[in-house]
C-alpha cells in the first residue's frame, strides 16, 4: 500500500549549526529509500519541508518509522499528514456500457 506524507520542516533548525543531526537524518533516509519504504521525495514549494511517497502494509508501520527519523525525533520536522493512497479507478468510468450510467 502507498501513503503520502507532508512534513513541514521548523525554522530553527541551521543546517550548519546541526550537522551530525543532519548526517543522521540523510543517512536514515537513505536506508529507507534503500529498504524500498521510501519510493519518493520531493521539497515543497509553499514552505519549508518535504512530500514523501512511502511503500509499507500499514498506517502504524509509517508512523513509526517517521516517528524514528533524528528530525522528528528532536522535534525539528513535524509529519502533518499521512494519506493512504490506492489506484486511481475512475478510468473504469469510460468502459462501461452507456446503459450501465
């Protein structure tokens, strides 16, 4: 199953101010992209932060591991949302006969 997560990043955290954290946190992403967890990740446009698509069999498994990211953790990076996301099916809308409506 996919998910969708919007992070919003805190303005009080420097980069060059934290750099093990920051270390930290690349790192741990990277296993999670490696893992196949983390299929995508895009910055926002609208403020600082990040769009996750994420591969796991539960809401419970997502949260969890966001929960372990070293941002979150110290309270630098807040997970806003998290969307299950499936197929998009409308499409089958086209190939029923008219009678069906």
């Amino acid at each position: 199953m996919q998910f969708f997560a919007i992070a919003e990043l805190s303005d009080r955290i420097k980069y060059d101010e934290n750099p093990s954290l920051v270390e930290e946190e690349v790192r741990y992403v990277w296993q999670l992209h490696k893992s196949g967890f983390l299929r995508a990740i895009n910055h926002r446009l609208d403020r600082r932060g990040v769009v996750l698509t994420l591969e796991a069999d539960s809401l419970d498994h997502v949260q969890k591991t966001l929960d372990a990211l070293p941002l979150v953790r110290e309270g630098f990076l807040d997970i806003a949302s998290i969307i299950p996301v499936g197929p998009y099916t409308s499409y089958e809308r086209l190939f029923r006969p008219e009678s069906e409506g």
